[in-house]
C-alpha cells in the first residue's frame, strides 16, 4: 500500500538530489562530456535515483527504529463517514 513519505524523507532526498545533481555535472564536465539535453537528462534521472534511494534508506532506518507505522484507517461507506464527523463536533 502507498504511504506518505516521512519529513525527513523528503529533506533528505531533496539534499541528496542538489547535491548528487551538482557532483554529477561536475563530474561530466571534467571528462569533457558536452551540455545539452542528453547529459541534463542523465544529470536528473541520475540524481532522482539517488535522491529515491537516500529517501527509501531514510524510511527503512525509520521504521527498524520505530517499528512500523499503523494505517490511518478510514470508513468505506459515505453515511458513515459524515455520521463520525457529526460526532466530533461539540
């Protein structure tokens, strides 16, 4: 099933992705690769699989030392739902 990503998912992978996107073109300019739109592309997709997995290894290290989060659950039927929020009201 889906889960939302945690917090520190997010900064952690959004760091990894600048940073892996910079050495990585640094990289490529050292070796002479020409700019366009092929190396750009490489750059991204290179560093969206970093980021991807610094953010999945963040959230594994979370849940061995959290242990695994419960799922929100939430009722299938309309009726109610809108009967469990009418109760939550004062």
């Amino acid at each position: 099933m889906f889960a939302l990503p945690s917090i520190w998912n997010l900064f952690i992978s959004t760091v990894v992705f600048f940073l892996a996107a910079w050495y990585i073109r640094r990289y490529l300019e050292a070796h002479g690769t020409p700019g366009g739109m092929t190396r750009g592309l490489l750059v991204f997709v290179l560093a969206s699989l970093l980021s991807w997995g610094a953010g999945a290894a963040v959230d594994w290290v979370q849940e061995q030392i959290a242990g695994p989060q419960a799922a929100a659950q939430t009722p299938d039927d309309l009726s109610q739902l809108l009967k469990a929020m009418g109760q939550t009201r004062p």
